[in-house]
C-alpha cells in the first residue's frame, strides 16, 4: 500500500471547488484512492460528495491511501494539488454598471 499526507492549503479547505477538482483528478486516473483525516474515516476519493462530507479544513491533515502497485507518482500529484491554494480571488466590478438590488 502506497500513502501519502498533505496539509490543506485553500482557505475553503476541501470543500466545494477544491474537492470538485481533486475528485476529477482521482477519477480520470482511474486508480482507487481513499482520502481522510489520519485518525479517522477514509473515503472514496473519487466522490466528489464523499470527499466534501469529509468537512476537512484549511491546515488539516488529509492522508491518501492506494493499493495499487506502481502510485507514487500519482499521489505527489495529489498531494501537491491538495497544498496549493485554489481560492477565487475577488475580480471588482468595472463596467459601470450598477448591480440591481433585490427587492
């Protein structure tokens, strides 16, 4: 068995977005991996629902877990997808336009 740890680096932790795209990443290589706290439950990293129940936050420790010979490579990937922040950046508005209010 092949494993790796990561700390969560987005400010969201692994939620939304960054789940979102790790699980895309977990599926098209088409290796099972499990990913979970280091003391608690492993989940199918492919589910991207999964994943996100996980509640995993920014600075936690994630722990991903293969049984597939030959993964290595593929969980450095992930690993250093899962400590480089993907947060959205605030664009301003500068159209002119003014945004509708709600009623």
């Amino acid at each position: 068995m092949s494993s790796r740890t990561a700390i969560i680096a987005s400010s969201i932790g692994l939620h939304a977005r960054p789940a979102t795209e790790f699980s895309r990443k977990v599926n098209a290589c088409g290796i099972p991996i499990t990913v979970g706290r280091p003391d608690g439950i492993r989940v199918n990293g492919a589910s991207v629902l999964a994943v996100m129940a996980l509640g995993i936050t920014c600075g936690e420790q994630v722990v991903m877990s293969t049984e597939h010979p030959g993964s290595e490579e593929l969980l450095d990937d992930l690993v250093s997808f899962l400590e480089t922040a993907h947060d959205i950046t605030a664009v301003p508005i500068t159209s002119g336009t003014p945004i509708p209010e709600h009623a």
